[in-house]
C-alpha cells in the first residue's frame, strides 16, 4: 500500500496560510499571537516578503478614522459606489477596522506617514476617509516579526488543489516552481490569501492568476459576485497606468476635456466606469486619441490627489517607482507632455464567497484578501479597488484580523486530519500530466487568447449578451484544447500550463455570473439592459460547482435591514 510521504514531502501544521503577501503574513502574525501553541506555516508561490501585488506600486492605506463620519462614509459607498449591493454591516465593521490595522502596523515598527500634528493625512478630494503611505519594505518587516514568533515559511510551491476531507479541507499539495518535486500539505485549518486573478494583462499585477480561487472552486467553495471583476485603469503606452485623479485630465482631439463632457462627476475621488465608457465613445464617434494633460494632473486637479504619494520621504517606493519609470521611459513610443492614453484593463476576480468571519462554506477554509474582495460582499456592485483607493492593502489586512480569532478557536477543536492517499496520488496524476505532452502549441498562446475575451473594452467595459456569448465559446475552446500544449519537461511552463486552466475558469465564472445579471448597475454596464433595476436585481449571484458544471443561485439583499436603501424599500 502507498504510503503519503512515498508521493512527495509533506508538512504539516494545524495552520496552513497560503500565499505570503500582505493577508496571508497579517493573518499567520495575529494567529500565532492569539495562540502561540499553534504550528502556523506559509506556503508561498514566490517568496515570503515580496510576495504579493499591492504593496508594488502604492503602499496607501485608506483609514476611516474616529474624527471621520462613519455614515458619511457607509452612505457615499452605498449610494455612489455600490449601488445598494454592499453588505452594509460588513462595510460598517470595515471602516471601523481599519484603524486597528494602523495600530498593528506601527507596534510592527512598520512607519504610517502622519501630518505634524500627528494626524492621518487626506486628500482634499477624500471627505470621508484618510489614506496614509507606507513603504515599501513593509513586507520584510512583517516577515521579521512572523520568523520571531516562530511561523514556518515554503517558498517555489505553486498550490494547484486542495485535499478534503468529505466536504472539510486538511491542507493542499503543489510542486515547486523550482525543482518541480510534488509537495504535499496536511493541516487543519487553511487560509486562502493567494490573490484575485488579473489574467495576466497588466505587468504590475500579473502574478494574480486565480490559483488558489480556483482550486478552492473545485473543492467546492462558493463564489459571488463574480461578475464585478472588470477594473480598468488609465494606461499609459508600454502598459503602466497613471495616478488616481487623471479622469479629470483627460481630452479628446478637438480639446474637450472629457470631464466636461459629464463622463466623470466634478468631484469623483476614483475611476467611475463612466470614464471608460466616455474614452471609447470619444475614440469610436473620431474624436480620439484620448491625452492626459499632466501639468493639469499635479497642478489644477480638483481632488488635490496629485503627487500625493511623493510628498512622503519613502525611500524604498522612491527606488521601486523609479525603475517603474525608468522602464517605461525606455519602452514607451510616447514620449510627449500630453502621452496618448487608454483605457488598460487590470480586472481583479476575487470572487471567493465568505461570511464575516471571512470563512467560506467549506469547513476548515477561510479566505481573505483579494481572494474574497468581492465574494465577501462588503464593496458592492465594483471591482477591487475601484471607488476606494488605498482599500487594497486596507482590506488584505482587514480580513486577516477579522479571520484570526475565528482559525485560531477552530483549529484547537479539531481533530488531527485525515490525508487521503489516494486523492493526493489522483492530483499527483493530474499535476503532472501536461509534461507528457511532447507536441503542441505554446501555452503563452494560448494565455493570450483569454487576454483577448476579458481585457478589450467590448467584452469588459460593455456587455452585451452576443459578445459575452462570443467570450465564453473562446474560453471553453481554450479549456477542451488544454491537452494539446506542450510544456518540453519545463517546471516553469507546467506553471504556466495551470495559470492557463485557472485564468481560463476564472474568465468562466466572470462572463457566466455577468449575463445572469440582466441589468446594468455599478461597474457592471449591459448595452441590452441598460437600467438598473432595483424591483428584480437587487440580488447578490452566487454561482456553485455541481459536478463539475456551473449552478446559479440567486441571493436576495436583505436591504431592510440596512439603514441607506434605494428609493421604494
């Protein structure tokens, strides 16, 4: 009979943290102080301390302070932003643990910039919320007190499934991207913090690639809100994006000022779809190319965002931002003033469907972060982080506090689990198949062709039931061709091999959950239902795995519970 450790190396601990980013450390750091006399490990695709995305290019956190209007603040992102889909309570309880996050920050040593007078700053722009920078190097120092407290870490493993226990997960296996040994992880309880999916289109976010979201998939999690997944940024040439505040810069070729033309409201602290509605009509009716104006942008913006982050000495941002730029100088064709601009499609799925806990349906599985940015419900009918700059970070660390409690009592009731050998020799089986393959197509190809259904305008600014129609036939012909890619033994493309599968069951959960919602509201906009409607859709879609197969269920908001509600409720 074979035996578990026969298959591959196993670790084990009672808690599993996957993905080494800013959630996943937050998380294994206030577990262990909870209970010091848990085993805690991180397994990280990369390497623990620079893992991640959000920390890359921003490093803001949006704080909503005791000197700030905690209903100004649920209201405007109920009624301006979330269009009465958000989970208020959760929202609420948001806003408010933010505040702990700077607490637990500061007494890491990890620097939050303060005024003279010791208070958060703000924008002029932001009347209900502070946002504060922090370095870059935030990682390493939470990295140096998780080593303090004992965490374990793994680095190179890219998880590909979760093992369970009927309908409990006990852990996960992987291989490393190295060595491609098969790695095999027995625990009792698991926290999910390995990221939305981006579909690999915009450089700075491109390790979000739905790994951990699809694996959780097919053990059976829940998802909702997967149809919000459609962030757009305004991109520069060579696919960098520009600050929070351009859609107030932004012109057409006769001069117009695209704010003027009421695409965008005077005062809009963040991207509105609007705007990218408006650069495509712009470009479509021959008004285009579409410049951003950056005298304007530092100089004249009405949100008083611009350099907002540049007036803080951050000496690691300060390095991180010039290579960016640097980068970008070198590969750009666009070199003047007023560069042409675009709309550049990030998309941020995270689709993972929890409670306030952050824990999902499954037993023994939390998800936070990114994973669960719109599956928690909190954020309403937007992608991350649309409408609430500097909430990336702010939530990652939000949902580790909000989980820890919660793994840590679990875990000290549960019972040593149960690997079944045969399932962890099944994945085994199938992880490593794709090598077999000796002819074949490349697989960066074939990525491509799931860019190609989710980042253009037509499929992902606005719907329409032809094009999604037309998106989902790409996808599943990219899913039942998956056997024809050869990967010539290289561990780096088997990676690449599975990226491809989750991107592409991310990419079906999108489009399927988007034309089930036959209205247009929020960030979600369909050309053939282009109103929003309150009376049949105020309802959360939350999408399950039966049998493989794609079941939609419908999920009413409890609005009368809520204080702020749409007209009529």
């Amino acid at each position: 009979m074979t035996n578990v450790t026969d298959l591959g190396t196993v670790y084990s601990s009672d808690v599993l943290v996957l993905g080494g980013g800013i959630a996943g450390l937050h998380a294994a750091i206030k577990i262990k102080e909870t209970d010091p006399s848990l085993d805690v490990l991180i397994a990280e695709k990369a390497t623990t301390g620079t893992a991640g995305k959000a920390n890359k290019g921003a490093g803001v956190l949006q704080v909503v302070d005791e000197s700030d209007d905690l209903d100004a603040y649920v209201k405007f992102n109920v009624e301006d932003s979330g269009k009465y889909l958000n989970e208020q309570d959760l929202l609420r309880k948001y806003a408010v643990t933010t505040r702990t996050v700077v607490k637990d920050y500061e007494r890491w040593g990890i620097q939050t910039m303060r005024e003279a007078d010791g208070s958060l700053s703000r924008a002029a722009g932001l009347p209900y919320w502070c946002l504060t920078a922090v370095d870059l190097d935030l990682l390493f120092k939470m990295v140096d007190v998780a080593k303090k407290l004992g965490i374990k870490f793994v680095n190179k493993v890219q998880t590909v499934e979760l093992l369970t226990q009927g309908e409990k997960v006990v852990g996960a296996v992987g291989f490393n991207i190295v060595t491609g040994e098969y790695q095999i992880f027995k625990a009792k309880s698991t926290v999910l913090a390995t990221g939305s999916c981006c579909w690999n289109v915009m450089h700075m976010w491109t390790s979000a690639r739905g790994d951990g979201i699809a694996a959780a998939w097919r053990a059976g999690a829940e998802m909702r809100n997967a149809e919000f997944s459609n962030f757009y940024n305004v991109g520069l040439p060579g696919g960098n994006g520009v600050q929070v505040g351009s859609q107030h810069s932004l012109y057409n070729s006769k001069g117009q000022r695209l704010a003027d033309l009421g695409y965008t409201k005077p005062h809009e602290c963040d991207f509105n779809i609007g705007i990218f509605l408006g650069m495509e009509k712009e470009v479509m009716e021959g008004r285009g190319p579409i410049v951003w104006e950056e005298t304007e942008f530092f100089n004249d913006n009405p949100l008083g965002v611009g350099g907002f982050l540049f007036r803080w000495v951050r000496p690691w941002a300060d390095i991180f931002h010039h290579k960016e730029m640097d980068k970008e100088n070198k590969y750009t064709v666009d070199h003047r003033w007023k560069p042409i601009v675009h709309p550049l499609f990030i998309g941020e799925f995270g689709a993972v469907k929890t409670n306030g806990n952050m824990k999902t349906n499954l037993e023994g599985l939390w998800a936070i972060g990114d994973t669960s940015r719109a599956g928690s419900g909190w954020a309403g009918a937007v992608p991350s982080p649309s409408r609430q700059r500097g909430s990336g970070l702010s939530y990652a660390s939000v949902t580790a506090i909000w989980c820890h409690e919660d793994v840590a009592a679990t875990t000290k009731t549960l019972p040593e689990p149960e690997i079944n050998v045969e399932q962890v020799a099944k994945f085994k089986e199938a992880i490593f198949a794709p090598l077999k393959v000796e002819k074949g197509y490349e697989v960066r190809d074939r990525i491509h062709c799931i860019k190609e259904v989710v980042a253009p305008p037509r499929f992902s600014v606005r719907k329409h039931f032809d094009r999604m129609d037309e998106a989902l036939d790409k996808i599943h012909w990219v899913q039942e061709n998956m056997g024809q890619i050869a990967l010539y033994n290289d561990f780096h493309l088997l990676g690449l091999w599975h990226d491809l599968k989750n991107m592409a069951l991310c990419a079906e959960l999108y489009f399927t959950a988007a034309m089930e919602r036959k209205e247009t509201r929020g960030w979600h906009v369909r050309e053939d239902f282009p109103e929003t409607d309150n009376q049949n859709w105020l309802k959360w879609i939350d999408l399950k795995n039966d049998n493989g197969k794609i079941a939609v269920n419908y999920e009413r908001v409890p609005i009368e519970k809520f204080k702020f509600r749409p007209e009529g409720f």
